[in-house]
C-alpha cells in the first residue's frame, strides 16, 4: 500500500481506510481466560506506557482522544475503528473516551496518588442492546491494566490543574467531531479539555501546547516492534499471503476485479482476520497504474497484468503484500521486461537493510535500478526522467496502521517495514506503444534484524517463475460454483 511523504512523516491520516477497517477485541462480557492467546494482554497494554512515561519530559501530561465515529449514509455508521495511540497504550476500543498519562504521580482531593486516567463510555443497557455491550469501568479497568478510570461523564467536574504542568503533549484534533451523542461524546470531551487546559486557539507560540512530541514519542515506540507485535505482524502477512497464492491459483479472464478482492478477503476470514488494514487494491491492465485504485469496478479483467494490493488486519495489525501476476499465466516479452527491473530493484533494497542502515540507501539502491533499466529500454532518456514511471516511495512501517507510526532515518532490529518498487507506465505515455498499460508494483513485509531481515511474506511468490507454477496449480476455491441468479425472471401468479 504506498505511502504518501506527508504520511511518511507521520502528519496524515488516510480516515476512509481506518473507518472500513477494526482493531480486534472480544466482547466486553469476556474474561481474560476466554480470550484467544494471540490476542494482545493488559500487560503489554501496561508496558507501553510504562515506556511512553520514561521517555516523556517531566512535569508533562499526554492526551489521547478516542477517533470519533463516522457515518456511512443516512444514520447508518461504518464499523467502528479506534484511534491506533488509544488502543496501543489502553487496549480500550471503544468511542467517546479519552486517556491521560502523566510523567509523575499525582493526587486527588483525598490523597489517593495516580498516574493514569482512562475516562470511559457509561454503561448504558438500552444503548447496549442496540449497539453492542460496553466494557464500562470494571470492564475497562481489567482490560487495560488502569485502575483509574471514570465514566465519561465525570470528565467535566473533574478537578484537574492543566496549568501546572510544563508540557502538554497532544495530537491534533479530528476536524469532522460529530455532536449530539449525549453530554458526554467525543465532541463534548474535547471542549472540556480545551476549557480546563485554556487551550488558545492559536497555538504557534504555546510551547506548552506541544503536537509535534507527541509524534515524535509515539513514533519512537510504534516503529520498534515488541515480540507481542512481531507475532501477530507475521500472522497478518501470512494470512494475505494465502490470499495471494488462492488468487493466483483461481484467477482467469472471466473474473471480475471485485470477485478477485472478495476471494482474498474470503481467505482473511477464514484464516482468522478481522478485516482488511486498507482498501483493497485490484487493478487490472490500466487500473494497475492507478496508485490507489481501490474501486475494483472492472467486470472482466481480460488477459492481462493484474497488480494486487491487499492486506489482512489480524487483532489489529495490518500486513500489505503486493503482488502482480499475468491473467493468461504468463508474462509476455514486454511484461516479463517490466516485471524483471522491478523485482531486481526490490533485491537491490533488500541488500542494503540491516540493523543501523539507512531508509535512503535502500530507497536509491531501488531507484538506480529502475532508472537504469528504462534507459536501456528506451522508455526514459535520463535518471532524472525516472519519476515519470515511478513516482511513491519504497516503503513504510507497518503495524496497527498500514502506514504506521515511525521514523524514516535510520533502521533499526524490530522494524517491520515493506518494500514495494514499482513502474507503471499508462496509455499514451511518452514511449513505445508496446509498453503501454503494464503496471508492476512487487510489495514485500520485512523484519529488520542485527544483521539483516528476514523476508515475513516469503509465502508468496515473487519470481516470474514461480509465479507463473502457481497460476498452474488448482485452488480448493476452484470447486466453489455460485448458482446462477433468477432475479431477472418473471413469474405469473
């Protein structure tokens, strides 16, 4: 899934692919014992802050606000998506709730000392029964490991001195807060915070007011992986790494890019996942050289290149895998061309990742590779051209967000990272008719190690032919026949 420089940076969100998606967790009435193993504990919930604690300024508090709900059309909402900081340092995943974390201990009116707060959703049985059951306090307290914690509505008679504190570290708000829920929704608790913490509304020279930190601490935890991440990264790359191979496996010219998506996030399902980290990308030919195509409308991908972006969320981690394979099971000349200088570009990368490497030698190692071999294929004339027919980056961490927080100076071991080259050359380009409509993008995920990576989506495969042996073999899908439809009949009565 390409990432954009603004992302890369850790300043954007892209909110339709967090909206469609969810961050796993069980059902509030469940106890730690029935929970699957995998999923992740109120200890490493508990451990993330510890960490966050340790690295932030004294005298300082951080603020973290739950993503507000989004509406899908009318009053029909789309599946609930938590903000990934919330659920990183609390575990809790539901709306309207807000999470302080202080530096240093603190004390209530009675003496009692603490030094986290997690204000929750009321428990609400008639809500509940339309809209799902709530954790509530004691439902929030066992999940997360904070024993502090308030309903919501306690939030605005909460006696807290915001201005004592040197450092309020905070991300920026969501624009599009929705008000109404009740006194004490998403909307609500944000003006509460605003008024106790005198927030002003130009906030350029309030050094205490400090967003920036709070990308720069979140960033330096999320992009280094815990053994908890790692384990579920691998089962998420896994995972669309079937999808790939049953695809591969299934896929013919009658197909259409909306059946192709559907069988991969058939193989998610049925391997456990709960979704998808972001749109699916499935374009065929043409649409391939769309970056973000994610409409998937194409009713027969005909003999052509198909370049599959897709991705399994498993309890919450997103893995992104891209694979482009020939329609017909094999590649022409031109494509096999094509196809070649990027997977060559991809080994390029490969080499040069290691614990205390650079995001630049692996980015220009890439480059260099491309551009030299569209010079030699007469397509551009000069390196400088190569932006023409590669035109994203080479990679991202991946982890709760497929784009996720992190850094991207230095590499480090526990990174998970993609690295997806790519060359997309569209109709009309400035070159040979016969390059026209071929779009390769091979997107691999990458632990980096001490001394190098190791390849997480080796599942599927990369080389031509291999690629080409599994479009041969049979899918166990292949047996799979949908009767036809009869809405189109008329009957008498």
């Amino acid at each position: 899934m390409l990432t954009s420089i603004k992302s890369l940076l850790g300043l954007s969100t892209i909110t339709l692919m967090l909206s469609v998606s969810l961050i796993a967790q069980p059902a509030p009435g469940d106890t730690e014992d029935d929970l699957p193993k995998d999923y992740l504990t109120k200890d490493f919930h508990t451990g993330r802050r510890i960490a966050l604690r340790n690295q932030m300024p004294d005298n300082s508090v951080m603020v973290i606000f739950a993503f507000p709900t989004r509406t899908y059309s009318n009053d029909v909402e789309y599946l609930y998506h938590q903000n990934p900081d919330m659920y990183y340092f609390s575990g809790y995943k539901e709306p309207h709730s807000l999470l302080l974390v202080f530096k240093e201990e603190q004390h209530d009116s009675l003496g009692n000392s603490y030094n986290e707060i997690l204000f929750v959703q009321k428990r609400n049985p008639k809500a509940e029964q339309w809209t799902g059951r709530r954790l509530g306090i004691d439902g929030a307290k066992n999940r997360s490991g904070i024993q502090t914690v308030y309903n919501a509505t306690d939030f605005k008679n909460f006696n807290i001195d915001f201005s004592k504190f040197s450092k309020i570290i905070y991300d920026r708000f969501p624009a599009d807060v929705p008000d109404g829920f009740d006194s004490a929704d998403l909307f609500d608790l944000i003006k509460q915070f605003k008024e106790k913490s005198e927030m002003p509304e130009q906030l350029k020279e309030q050094k205490r007011f400090d967003n920036r930190l709070f990308i720069e601490l979140t960033a330096g935890l999320r992009e280094i992986k815990t053994a908890e991440e790692i384990d579920l990264l691998r089962k998420a790359v896994e995972i669309s790494c079937h999808g790939q191979n049953e695809v591969m496996k299934t896929v013919h010219p009658n197909m259409s890019e909306l059946e192709i998506q559907g069988l991969h996030e058939f193989v998610h399902k049925k391997h456990g996942a709960e979704g998808v980290g972001y749109g699916s990308i499935i374009g065929a030919g043409e649409n391939g050289c769309i970056l973000h195509y994610m409409e998937n409308t194409k009713t027969k991908v005909g003999n052509s290149m198909l370049l599959m972006d897709v991705g399994a969320e498993y309890h919450g981690y997103t893995a992104d895998v891209t694979r482009t394979v020939p329609v017909d099971g094999k590649f022409s000349q031109e494509e096999k061309t094509i196809y070649q200088i990027v997977y060559d570009a991809q080994e390029a990368a490969f080499k040069t990742l290691k614990n205390g490497s650079k995001w630049s030698d692996a980015s220009q190692a890439a480059k260099d590779v491309i551009a030299e071999g569209l010079i030699k294929l007469g397509i551009i004339k000069y390196k400088s051209e190569v932006g023409k027919y590669y035109p994203h980056g080479l990679g991202h961490h991946i982890g709760m967000d497929v784009h996720d927080r992190g850094n991207y100076g230095t590499l480090k071991k526990d990174m998970v990272i993609t690295i997806e080259p790519g060359i997309y050359i569209p109709e009309g380009s400035d070159c040979d008719k016969k390059w026209w409509s071929i779009a390769v993008r091979i997107e691999d995920d990458l632990l980096i190690t001490q001394t190098g990576y190791e390849l997480l989506s080796h599942f599927a495969p990369r080389k031509i032919e291999d690629i080409e042996k599994m479009i041969k073999e049979k899918s166990v899908l292949d047996n799979y026949k949908l009767p036809p439809l009869e809405s189109g009949k008329k009957k008498g009565f």
